[in-house]
C-alpha cells in the first residue's frame, strides 16, 4: 500500500507538471482503490474506476500480505472519507502510518503541506483522530530525517508539530483540537524502516501519465492542488 500511496503522488505531480490542476488526496483514493482491486475485492458500484496505471501489472503486489480490516473495510464503502465525512469513524490502527512514509519525501513543499497530505490521505480509511494525526507525525518524521536530523530529534519535532496544529475532531469525539496519543506508532515505524528504503522501493520504475482522466473528485469540490512546484516526475 505504501507503493500505491508513491503512485498516488507521481500522478499528481504528473498533471501538475503538464499545467493541469489535479486533487492529490482524490488521486491517492484512485490509488487506494486500485490497491484494493489488486487485493482481490471488488470495487464498490458507487466508486469510480481508476484508470490502470503500470503499478497494476506488477503481479508481485498482488499477493495478500494482511492487509489491514480498516484499509479494506473503509475503501470499501465507495466513499472518499475526510476529517469532516470520516469513514470508519473509530477506526486508529496502524495502517495510516506504515503507509505515510512517501509523503515526508516529497520534495520542496513545506513541512505543514507535508502534514496535510498525510492527515488527508490517512482519513480515507480512517476517521478516528488518532489515526491521522499517527500518520501525519510519521510524516513529519520521515521528513526532518530526509533533512539530516536523528530519529530522536525528528520525532520530538514531529511531536511539536502535531501539538502546534489545529486539527478538530467532530463533536461526537469530544472536545475539538483534542490531542491523541499519536507519536508512539510514527516513533515505532520509524525505528523499523529506513526512509531510504522507501525512496528506492519508490522509485525504481517511472511511467507516463495516463492522460485520460483528472485524478476524480466529487462534484462541486474541484480545488488546486497544494503541490505546485515543478517538480519533475519523469527520467
């Protein structure tokens, strides 16, 4: 899932890179959804379908390496879940995290922009606070580390940083702004992977757009992406 979380990203720099306007969050849930095609789950009838993209012929990510129940369960509703729209409202597991790696990674965009793509990306599956803010502090992480700091220093600013946002949770959690314990799952994540590792697996194949469609968003709710710079997806 990690893969298609680098894939939903290269989409989006692909259009922005070719002047048009793209959603990086819709085009992370087309990726999301073809990973859950490669899953073996039907998509559901009220999803749109992803244009397939050369990841999806990669047989070897086809194999079921236990996918986590909220990443299936959510993307299975057929509905782009948000802070605002969560879908699996109690969901806050692990698996916003061990897939948020990429967004540290991206490159001259500033440190809330990366806090933003992963928070947004992690509620597609996930509507518990704790899931996003897990994801969005791992981001961070991976982010400050990439820069040259340690992993000790990084996740105390990553902890700083989740503390420092506003981030409402809706009513029925609770008071708004509330602060979950996120810092314990990014922390764990990060002493298990290398974000070098992930900038390999990530990059070892680049691919051209598939220039068929816009990355999919809701009617009504077309907005400019919050990646802008020219940054080069293609060799």
């Amino acid at each position: 899932m990690t893969l298609y979380t680098v894939d939903g990203l290269v989409e989006a720099l692909e259009w922005a890179n070719d002047g048009v306007a793209a959603d990086e969050t819709a085009c992370l849930w087309l990726a999301y959804l073809r990973w859950l095609a490669s899953q073996g789950v039907a998509l559901p009838a009220s999803a749109p379908v992803p244009q397939p993209r050369w990841i999806d012929g990669q047989e070897v990510l086809r194999h079921r390496r236990h996918p986590g129940k909220a990443c299936l369960s959510g993307l299975a509703t057929g509905e782009m879940g948000t802070k605002f729209r969560p879908v699996n409202p109690e969901s806050k597991g692990c698996g916003t995290v061990m897939r948020s790696a990429p967004f540290g990674l991206v490159p001259h965009i500033s440190e809330a922009a990366v806090y933003k793509l992963s928070t947004d990306a992690a509620c597609l599956t996930h509507g518990h606070p704790s899931a996003r803010q897990s994801a969005g502090a791992f981001s961070v992480l991976v982010h400050k580390v990439t820069a040259g700091s340690d992993v000790r220093t990084a996740a105390e600013h990553a902890l700083s940083v989740v503390s420092a946002l506003p981030d409402p949770a809706p009513s029925s959690w609770g008071a708004s702004g509330r602060r979950w314990n996120c810092l314990p799952p990014a922390r764990c994540s990060a002493r298990k992977n290398s974000p070098r590792n992930w900038a390999r697996a990530g990059s070892r194949r680049r691919h051209s757009p598939s220039g068929s469609m816009r990355c999919w968003r809701p009617r009504g709710q077309r907005r400019r992406g919050v990646i802008r710079p020219p940054i080069s997806a293609r060799p």
